[in-house]
C-alpha cells in the first residue's frame, strides 16, 4: 500500500536539548520528539486496481532517547511510539489505524578523526492496534556511517535492514554539504533538505521526509472485510512529504522547529 499525499498542513515540535537542561530533571543526556500532522486529501491504492480517494490523515509521534556517553561512544537507549490514523470508509479494505510501539537500541561511535558510525535497531510490536501482541514483533535496524573529508562536506553510507520489508536489505547513501557561506544541502535520508541561514537563531528550509514501515494486520482483519488472505498479512505503507519551514531557536538550549 502507497500513500501519495497532498500534505496541507503540518505541526511539529521538536527539541534537541543541552545536556545541561536535560540533566536538570533527567539522570542522563538525551533527546525528546513530541510530532502531530495533519495531511489531507489523500489518495492511497494497493496494486493497479484498488484505491481510495481523498482522505484525511493524522500522523502522531512520541520519542524519548537516553543519550549517556561510556568508553566507545554514546548510547542511544530509549522508546518510540507513532500511531497514523486514517478517515477511510467502513468498507475499505484497508485498516484506519496504523500503530508501532518500539524501543530505541544504538551506538554512535568514531573509528577515525574523519569516521563516524550509528548502529541503530527498533525491535517492536508493528500492527494496526495494540488488541495482540503475541506475534507482532519485528527488528528492523540500520548501520551508517558519516566519511568527514572536510568540515564543510561529509559524506553518508549506511543500508537498512527489515526482513519483512519486499527487499530486505536498502542501502543509502548521501551528503551534506555546506555550499555557501549560508546555504547547506543536507541531502541524506529519510529527511533531505536545503537550508538557508538567515541569522545564528533562524534558519529557512525547505525539504522531504520518507515514511515506510511494514505492519501486521490484525488477524481477523480479512475476514472482515470478505478477504481472508488478509488475515495478518504484512502491509507495508510508505508515505513522501515535501514542505518548507524554519527552525527557531528560541534560547540556548531550545530549538523549535515549524
């Protein structure tokens, strides 16, 4: 199932915060993403023949990742949860309900003064609710790394793996490059973008951000619906959205992004 939207509108809130304020209510370092959007008129179809048209969507997201450093790096250690409702009709034979709940298990390490390396999985419960549990479970996972030939260029190779996933195994590559004195082209994914700087606190961009997870559907779901091969199928949706905003930041510590 692919999502091809018309994104209309969205609100996000993200803060990536110091050390210092983090550890005024937290034991360890760490980062926070509290995420809402809205897309409308929406279309989504599975296969050349079956589709529904103009829908509403509403992506929701909660993250909180431990950031603590030890001798070979910095952990990631921390949980996800991200719900996508969708107003299709009764009778699609489609859920309206999309929902992961994952932890967050990662290393970021240096090998060299020029490279850097993530290891990152996200094993969790995949599905279209959270009413069984029993075997939902998936592991999806990456490994990249970051080459610095300059400061003002680094180049990014990595591969994602999901076993659930029609091609289990994507590699990805990418830049970010600081063209001008303002202007940096950050073209790596699932969130490239061009930014340009208007002072130390503001910055215009304009970019993407590429969406696809595979879920299990719930094991009544086809029968429901007059389709039994449904039943706990894998649905793999995948969503592109393009848009501009600026990033704020707002005090020292506090980054807000729009």
């Amino acid at each position: 199932m692919c999502a091809a939207s018309l994104f209309l509108a969205a609100t996000a809130t993200f803060a990536e915060e110091s050390d210092s304020w983090l550890k005024s209510i937290l034991p360890f370092p760490g980062e926070y993403v509290v995420e809402e959007t809205y897309v409308g008129d929406g279309d989504v179809r599975r296969g050349p023949h079956k589709s529904v048209r103009d829908f509403d969507e509403n992506d929701s997201i909660l993250e909180l990742v431990f950031t603590p450093r030890i001798k070979l790096g910095v952990l990631r250690l921390g949980a996800e949860w991200e719900r996508f409702s969708f107003g299709v009709p009764d009778s699609a034979p489609l859920p309206d309900t999309l929902q992961s709940l994952n932890l967050v298990i990662g290393l970021d390490t240096q090998l060299s003064d020029s490279i850097l390396i993530r290891v990152e999985a996200h094993p969790g419960i995949y599905n279209s609710g959270l009413d069984d549990l029993s075997d939902d479970f998936n592991l999806p996972f990456v490994v990249g790394g970051t080459y610095i030939y300059s400061p003002d260029l680094q180049i990014v190779l990595g591969v994602g793996v999901d076993v659930e996933r029609k091609y289990p195994v994507i590699p990805v590559a990418g830049i970010r490059w600081k063209m001008a004195r303002k202007w940096v082209l950050d073209a790596v994914l699932p969130t490239p973008r061009l930014d340009f700087e208007i002072n130390r606190d503001v910055t215009l961009y304009a970019g993407a951000n590429v969406k696809q997870t595979n879920f299990r559907m719930d094991d009544n779901f086809g029968d429901a619906h007059g389709i039994p091969r449904l039943n706990h199928a894998i649905l793999s949706y995948s969503e592109v959205r393009t848009g501009a905003g600026f990033d704020w930041k707002v005090s020292p510590h506090r980054d807000v992004h729009r």
